[in-house]
C-alpha cells in the first residue's frame, strides 16, 4: 500500500472521529485504559462492518494496514481544502 502523505495524523484524526462515530452508533465510548491499537482495530472492524470502509484480505489484516484503511477514510471525509489532505 502507498503510504499517504501526512498519514500519522490523518490517523489520529481517523480515531477521534471514528470514536464520536462508534458513540453515535450506539457503542459505549472507549475507557481509559484502551490503548491505541484497541481502538484503531475496533474501529477499523466497525468501519468494514458497516460498509464504509473496503475490508482487507485476512492475510494483510495487521494494525499497520488498518491504520492505513482509518486514514484513507478520513481523508475522503475531510474538506477537499483541508491542510492534511493532498
């Protein structure tokens, strides 16, 4: 997969509105204790499971390509003139 330009913080945006959407959708919010990588799977599973998100094949499902998925979805979320997309 093509790394996407500033796709660390695409990421971290990815969570933070992947979590206000899972609240949205009737999931409790995340506790403290949940690490990253628990959130960003949990969300990524969510994402695919409502089909807005292409699932990846079984064998390349690793936290690294899920973050990959989280980012290319915010970045189609986020205004076409926004500073983290292009």
């Amino acid at each position: 997969m093509k790394k996407l330009k500033n796709e660390a913080q695409l990421a971290k945006i990815a969570v933070t509105v992947g979590e206000n959407y899972a609240k949205n959708r009737g999931y409790k919010s995340f506790s403290g204790t949940d690490s990253a990588n628990q959130k960003v799977e949990s969300l990524y599973r969510l994402l695919v499971l409502d089909k807005l998100v292409q699932p990846l094949a079984k064998d390349q499902e690793n936290l690294l390509n899920m973050k990959h998925k989280l980012a290319i979805w915010i970045s189609k979320q986020l205004p076409k003139d926004h500073p983290l997309v292009g």
